[in-house]
C-alpha cells in the first residue's frame, strides 16, 4: 500500500482493493469510500515501440494460422487411418446376434 504524507483521521484506514489493486481510504464512521487511487496499469508503452509491437503481434498470428492450417491439412489422414483400424478391429470380431431383455424371459 502507497502511503501519502496526509495526515488521516483515526477513522480512516487506507486498504488496497483485492480485485484491480486500487487504494482506498475508508471512513469507519461513515462507513463509505472517502477516496480512492487507481493502480497503474504497468504497461508502459512508448509510441516508438509500437512498429515492433505490431510485427511480433503479426508474427504470432501468422504461426497460429500456420499451425491451424496443418492440423486441418492432416486431420483428414488421422481419420482415415483411426477408420482403417476400427474396420480391422471389426473384422477380426465374430459376428454374434445380440442378446434382448426379451429372450432372456
């Protein structure tokens, strides 16, 4: 918690939200908020870093297409070949009629 040279009541008390980690300064008395400081954001972003910015962002989206366009460039053989070993699994099995809940009356 940032302190302030501000000299407080004894029925303030300065507690740092648990959500966006603003401070604020509650008067027990009242029993409200009497005021309140945003946390930096921490993203210091400078204007001249923005050109780099934005090529690693379009390298990032560039490799997660690439990656996506593979996956569904070999999917289709991934099926093919788990539809291959599901029909010789079925194959080697005896053919057998199923039992009802009737016949077994």
């Amino acid at each position: 918690m940032a302190k302030k040279d501000v000299t407080r009541l004894q029925s303030e008390r300065e507690v740092q939200c648990p959500c966006c980690s603003a401070v604020l300064v509650i008067d027990l008395n009242l029993g409200r908020v009497i005021s309140h400081q945003e946390a930096g954001s921490g993203l210091n972003i400078e204007l001249s870093d923005a050109q780099q910015i934005l090529a690693d962002a379009k390298t990032r989206r560039e490799a997660a297409f690439d990656q996506s366009f593979n996956t569904e460039r070999t999917k289709g053989d991934a099926l093919s070949k788990r539809f291959e070993e599901a029909l010789k699994q079925a194959k080697a099995e005896p053919i057998t009629k199923p039992t009802r809940d009737f016949d077994l009356d």
